[in-house]
C-alpha cells in the first residue's frame, strides 16, 4: 500500500452509490424512521471518510509531484555531469575513475533521497577535479555550479517527504478505521433494516444490494465481493501480518479459498488485512509474499456472522545452497 489502497477507493465509490440510492428514493426511505436515521448517519460518515481521502490526495499530488520534478531534473544533470566523467576516464582508460560514475538511470532512479544526494555530490566533486578535461564533453563551470545548486535544493526538500509521509501514515490509519467502521455499518444495521422491507419493497430491496456489490479492478489482484441479500450470511477476517522481528509486512496477500469462492486482501503499511463477504463454508488460508515463507492453515470453518481475528508471522524464505 504506500498508495490509496484501491480496494478502499472501491468501496468508498460503493458507499456513495448506496447513499445516492436512498436519497433519490425520499418517499419511501421517509416512510421507514429507522432507515432515515441510518441514511442520515451513513452521510455523515461518509462525508468523514471523504474528507480523509481529499486531505490525502492533497498530500500526495502536491509535495510529491513537487518533489519527483525535482529528482528527475537532478538524475538528468548528473547523468550529463557523469557521462562527461566517464568518456574522459574512458579515454584516458582509467577503469576506476569510470566505475565511479557508472551509475545507469533506474539505479539513480532506485536511489533513496541520500543516496542519491551523496551520488550527485561525488560527481560534482570529481567534474570540479577534472574540470578542464570534461570541457569538452559539454561540462563548464557554469553548468556544475547549476548542478551543485540542485543537489542542494533537493537535498532541502528532502525532509519534507519524510514528513508527508508520516502525515500521509497518520491518515492510512484513519482512513483504514473508518472505512472498516462504515463497512460494518452497513452489514450490521443498515443491511439488516432493509431485507425487512423485502416483502413488500423487493424492487428497492433489490437495487439496494446490487449498489453493494464491490468490484475490485487493482491490477495486481481483480475481484468481486458481492453482499448476499441475507447480510447475516457472510463472516470477515481481519488480522495483522509481521515478520519475525515484529515488523509489518506491507503488500502481503492474504487468501481466502473455498468451494463458495476465494476471497483476498493486501496488508496495508501497518500488516493490517480486511477479508469480508465471505460465505458460510470450510476454507484454507494462505498468506504469501515474495522472499517469505508463505504460510497455509487449513479447514477453516466460517458460520454466518463470524468476526475472525488472526495475526500471522512470515519468516524468511530459505534458499537452499548448492550442492558442492
């Protein structure tokens, strides 16, 4: 997740979709004061998660764009300043002072802020050492001096992501608790409120649990958790996911896979997992994540309702040595 969590950002559109629905049906919602009242609170929460995810976006399209303009400036003048360096050291077949600037752009591009910092003032240092010999390959003064100044700008904003970041964590955090409490909301009290109407508002009933169908289009993983009309006929499963050192593993899948379907979710950057609509049946657990041992548990019985709470542990994944 270092990202709105796209399964969030579905369920958030469905929350919009369903409250739409009760509002453009204010004869018969208005019939029904207990369905009124829930609409009333849903639109409060809703406007709540909303604000959590704006305030988010604000973070995350603004200092970061800022900040990536700045990087992929800085990584284009230090391949030019390198590049500089290394055709001289290529002429003069000076391996080493070559190697020193043979960094390819993914490598600058992978760079964490300091590492890229000190890369770009070490080829600052050595285009001032060999500045009269890198002239002419396209690298004066002036131009190092520009680079230098932009190593040093970046190098000013850098603490300011660290920041946004944990601003931005503060607010997953946020964003996670009150979309879990709006998810079950819906499953606990609205949901049940309006199967009563079934008899006699079966079209209604109707459009409302199609409005809950959640359709998950994030590219790693695609899925469809539909709400059965019976809200009491599906159990979630939530926990955290760690590795042997307490830390939380982030991007872990989590699934869910029985005979009545495979229901899955990623842990967020906290290991924090969400698995709902799961129906009534025995299914096997897995947890996986690239470089752990992925963990499988068994014949899990969910009954109507549960609410299972299961924290998991990953360890390393061995590499076997070769055989000598």
């Amino acid at each position: 997740m270092n990202k709105l969590n796209n399964k969030i950002e579905n369920k958030f559109s469905m929350y919009k979709v369903v409250l739409n629905l009760l509002q453009i049906n204010p004869a018969l919602v208005g019939l029904h004061l207990g369905i009124q009242n829930l609409a009333d609170e849903l639109k409060v929460m809703v406007a709540g998660l909303g604000s959590l995810m704006q305030q988010k976006l604000q973070i995350t399209t603004g200092l970061s764009k800022d900040k990536m303009k700045a990087k992929w400036s800085l990584i284009n003048m230090a391949r030019v300043v390198g590049g500089a360096v290394c055709s001289y050291a290529y002429e003069l077949g000076n391996n080493e002072l070559m190697y020193k600037v043979k960094h390819a752009k993914s490598d600058l591009l992978r760079a964490r802020d300091e590492e890229l910092i000190d890369i770009c003032r070490n080829y600052y240092d050595l285009g001032n050492t060999y500045l009269a010999n890198i002239t002419p390959y396209g690298v004066d003064a002036m131009l190092l001096q520009t680079f230098l100044v932009m190593t040093d700008l970046f190098a000013a904003k850098s603490p300011q992501p660290t920041e946004a970041r944990e601003h931005t964590a503060t607010l997953n955090k946020e964003i996670k608790r009150v979309d879990k409490e709006v998810s079950l909301f819906l499953k606990n009290r609205l949901d049940r409120v309006i199967t009563i109407l079934e008899p006699n508002d079966t079209i209604f009933v109707n459009d409302y649990f199609n409005t809950r169908k959640i359709i998950d289009l994030g590219t790693r993983h695609q899925k469809a958790v539909v709400v059965p009309l019976n809200p009491d006929a599906f159990a979630y499963m939530t926990g955290t996911i760690t590795d042997i050192n307490g830390e939380p593993v982030e991007d872990a899948l989590v699934e869910v896979i029985g005979e009545n379907g495979t229901y899955t979710d990623v842990t967020d950057e906290d290991g924090i997992y969400f698995v709902e609509g799961i129906a009534d049946g025995t299914y096997d657990v897995r947890v996986s994540y690239e470089g752990k041992q992925h963990i499988d548990v068994f014949d899990v019985v969910f009954n109507a309702d549960d609410e299972v709470e299961n924290d998991f542990t990953m360890e390393d994944d061995v590499v076997p040595t070769p055989e000598a």
